[in-house]
C-alpha cells in the first residue's frame, strides 16, 4: 500500500497490527480440542503462551517498523529473539530496521 500511495491506508494496517499485538501479548492461551496440530504438540510439548508472546510482540514490532518507529520495532523483535531466538523474520526485520 505504501509503494502504492495509499499511505493512510497503510497506516491503518500498521494501526492495526499494533493494536492487535497490545490487545492480545497477555492472553492466556488455551489448546483447542479441534487442532489439527495435536500430534505435534504432543510429541513436542509446546508452549502457547510464549507462542502467544513470540507472535504478538513479531506482529507488533512489524506494525511499528511499518509506521517508522525503528526504536521500538528493534525493542519488539529483540524480546522475540530473547524468547526464540531462531526466529528469522525477527532477524530479517531487525536488520531492517537497524539499517534505516
């Protein structure tokens, strides 16, 4: 949207992104009975409420970096790299937003 000129448009994604991030970082996550992923979390023994963190504070830092708050965003992806730390859209983004 941004390479298109819809800027506000764009900012209301990146808006929304944030918002989404801050609403949800302290969400106590549950395992849905229909998950299709069951064998998986049975064997490796995940768990959701740091998945939970690692994705709101990605998406957020996304949303930050998008909006041109590089401080932030770099705040955002280094707690997702602390937490898991072979994230690799962390580490993309990161290096985004260190070089602008």
């Amino acid at each position: 949207m941004l390479q298109l000129g819809q800027t506000q448009a764009a900012a209301a994604v990146f808006d929304n992104l944030t918002a989404f991030a801050d609403a949800h970082l302290e969400d106590t996550v549950r395992m849905d009975y229909f998950a299709v992923s069951y064998p998986e979390i049975q064997v490796w023994d995940m768990d959701f409420q740091q998945k939970n963190r690692v994705h709101c504070y990605y998406i957020r830092g996304l949303g930050r970096l998008g909006k041109g708050a590089t401080q932030p965003a770099e705040a955002d992806f280094n707690q997702v790299l602390a937490l898991e730390n072979h994230h690799a859209g962390a580490w993309i983004h990161l290096h985004m937003a260190q070089a602008k």
